[in-house]
C-alpha cells in the first residue's frame, strides 16, 4: 500500500548536513576577517553575548527536554487521537500537538494514518499548529520576551490554532 | 487478525528486522488470507524518537501481534497496554515467521496485559538513562543550527544598519505584522531559532507586533516543508493550512500584543 521508500540516512550524512549551516556561516567569518578584521571582530563578540544569554535557559531546555522524554511519548498522542469527538476531540489533538516533539515532518505518516482512517481536517491542522506552543522552549523564550507575554501569547495561539484549525476544516473539506 | 512484522525490507520474502524500534520497514499480514501491505518505519530514518514512532505506526494500524527479533521493555510495556501481542526472538523471513506463528511453533510470546515492572529501580534507571539519551540526541540536533543562528545574527549586528532593517519594518504597525509573518513562513525548523531571533529584532527596535507575527508564523507556516505536507496530507489540505495559519499569525501577533499592552495596567 505505501510503498514510500526508507529513507535511512547514515549518521555521518547528517551529521554534515546538521553543520553545514554553521560552517558556511564561519567561512563568511573567515573570509570578513580577511577583509574588515574590526568587523569580524566586532561580530565575533556580538555572538559570543547572546550566547550567553542563552546558555543558562538552553541549560534549563535540556532538564525540562528529559523530564518531558520520561513522561510523555508518541503513544499517549496515539490515544489522545482516538477519542476524537466536539470539544474533547479538539483539546485533545491541541495536547497532543503541544507535547509532541521533534520536527513536524516526523509526524507526517501518522498524521496521514490517522487521516486515512477519518481523522477530521481540523483536529490535523489544530495538532500541527499547537506545535507553535513549546513547553520545554519556554525558558528561552521567558529570558527573552518575560513571562507575562509569553502566558499572553500562549493562551492566544492556543486559541488561535482552534480557530484556524476549524477554518482549515471547512475551507479543505471535500 | 492483523500480524506486524518487524521487516528489512517490504516483501513477504524480506528477512525479519531484529530490532522492533529501527527495523526498516513492518510488512502487516493478514493472518487468514495472507494479504500484506508494508509500511516504512519513520523512526528507521528520523534522527529523534526511533522507537516510539514505531509503537504509534504499530498501534495506529490496529494489529494483533508483533513479530519481531527483539523488542525493548518499554515498547512492550506500551503495545501490551495497547492490547497487542508480542512474539520475539523470531528469525527467518516475514512469511516463514508467520506461518511458524499459525503453527504456534513460536514459544517467546508476551500476552496483552504485561505490565513491565515500571517500578523497580533497575527499570526506573533504564528508562531514566533513555530520556536522557533522548534528550542528548534532541539537544545536539538544535545545537549545530542554533549557533549557526546567533553567528549569523553577530555578523548582522555588525554589519547591518539600523537603517537597513528600517527598510523592511518601517514602524507602521500592520505593515510590519505582515512583513514579519511573510518572514517567519519562509524558514522553518526548530522555533528556538525564531526566539533568538525575535529578541534580536526587538533591541533593533522592531515592533513587538512583528516579532510575534514571525514567532508564530515560524511553526505554524513553512513554506519549505510545503511539498512534504502535500505527499503526506494532500494538496488542497496543505495549501490551506498554510495560507489559514498565515493570517492566523497575524490575528494571533495584534491580540497577543494589545493584550499584552492592556494588562500592563
């Protein structure tokens, strides 16, 4: 039925595609140096100040990120999916979007599975735009915007996503 | 009665995968009539969650039984809850596999209802040391990009001119909302990226309206996963999506900021 190939790609692939964007940045580095050093410099450091900005909430994504890998894993979104009926269905598929982790496209054939079996458009579309509310993000995103925006813009997007999920719905149905 | 099988390949000749979680593919035979279909296993290829994407496929097709080499503890603990059957130390090919499990030739079968000791310390450990190494993995995957991010942001702090970003968000509010919502449905990938960039932004003194705009519109628009969404989900649900989501990114930037502006008093 899906005949989609694997696509299996060897540590060592990605590992350069991980920090090919880096790299190239850093040779943009290299090649300012040569040319405008006060520039490179002055660049370099600017750099160094958000990382250090950032270090301590990064530090606090990682706690938050193993806590959240101990209690929460893909199976419970399954079954958050299998109810899916009015109001419950809609909280749960904004759970589920909100505690699912890794890229979105991670989550494409399942997505298409629970579609094939009658998934409503709308709970798809409110799962994949709950993603934007990222609970083990949030340490980064308080150290930069403060807590009073970040629970506004929180409550916002997740009301949002339910809106937009519901115009998604009726604009894709076929 | 629906039998998964852990499979190298897509075939009913295909050789049995030994482990559970990264098996390449799961060949689902129909016990009865021997009808198959095969499905890639997405956590054969993706760098996070391997393992447990293949207990969602494996749950989500409603199969009764697992055939596989080996399967974790902690996937068992999940697809016993689920009501699913597991047979390991299975070999051979998917269909000698099956037809040995017909002839209940097989002997290492975990019921349905198998509790894993979740308890004990040892496992508490296991599963402990496997959020941890989850966590590494997902953690060194955002790292590479993130650093490659606030570089390309030193580079523009030293370069740029007020001046310059001034050409894009001119200060006009709703103007800039737009621009911000264009900007953030362009890139895509971890949202980390868009906080880090939004902050930086905001010290410009680039309005709030806008970086909100782009800080949603990050995850919820991507124009560069597009094609991936439209061969997972179809064309008409896809172009949707993202066209809805644009503008619910602009809605969502102007409530959250007046909001915000309101009860600042």
């Amino acid at each position: 039925m899906n005949k989609k190939k694997s696509k299996k790609i060897p540590w060592k692939k990605r590992a350069i595609r991980l920090i090919l964007f880096p790299v190239l940045i850093l040779m943009v580095y290299g090649f300012l140096f040569t040319v405008m050093p006060e520039k490179a410099i002055a660049a370099f450091k600017s750099s160094g100040r958000i990382f250090l900005n950032i270090i301590i909430p990064l530090g606090f994504v990682f706690i938050l990120l193993v806590v959240f890998n101990l209690f929460l894993n893909p199976a419970h979104i399954v079954k958050f999916f299998g109810k899916k009926s009015g109001i419950k269905g809609i909280m749960l598929s904004s759970a589920a979007g909100i505690i699912s982790m890794g890229p979105v496209y991670a989550w494409y054939p399942l997505l298409r599975e629970l579609r094939e079996k009658g998934a409503a458009n709308s709970l798809m579309a409110i799962f994949i735009n709950s993603r934007a509310v990222k609970p083990f993000l949030l340490p980064v995103m308080i150290s930069y915007f403060g807590l009073r925006y970040v629970i506004v813009l929180t409550v916002v997007t997740m009301t949002g996503t339910i809106v937009a999920g519901y115009i998604t719905g009726v604009l894709s149905r076929d | 009665m629906k039998i998964a099988v852990s499979a190298e390949g897509p075939y009913l000749e295909s050789e049995v995968g030994q482990r559970f979680g990264t098996s390449k593919y799961f060949v689902i035979v129909d016990k009865e009539t021997m009808s198959f279909e095969s499905m890639p296993n997405p956590g054969a290829s993706s760098a996070s969650g391997s393992g447990v994407q293949a207990i969602v496929l494996v749950i989500g097709k409603k199969v009764d039984t697992v055939l596989t080499g080996y399967c974790s503890p902690t996937a068992m603990g999940h697809l016993t809850k689920n009501g699913i059957k597991i047979v390991t130390g299975v070999d051979g090919n998917v269909y000698e596999a099956v037809a040995k499990y017909k002839k209940s030739e097989l002997k290492n079968i975990t019921e349905v209802g198998h509790k894993p000791d979740s308890w004990t310390g040892e496992n508490n450990r296991t599963a402990l040391a496997g959020a941890f190494k989850s966590s590494v993995r997902q953690f060194v995957n955002l790292l590479p990009t993130l650093a490659g991010v606030v570089l390309l942001i030193g580079l523009l702090n030293a370069l740029m001119s007020k001046e310059l970003l001034s050409l894009v968000f001119s200060g006009d509010a709703v103007f800039d909302t737009i621009w911000g919502a264009c900007f953030g449905s362009i890139f895509a990938g971890n949202p980390v990226n868009s906080y880090v960039i939004g902050g930086e932004l905001l010290e410009y003194g680039v309005s709030l309206f806008a970086v909100t705009a782009v800080i949603v519109a990050w995850v919820t628009v991507g124009l560069v996963q597009i094609p991936a969404e439209i061969s997972a989900l179809g064309r008409k649900f896809a172009v949707v999506r993202n066209i809805v989501s644009f503008f619910m990114a602009i809605a969502v930037a102007g409530v959250t900021v007046l909001v915000f502006n309101f009860i600042r008093w």
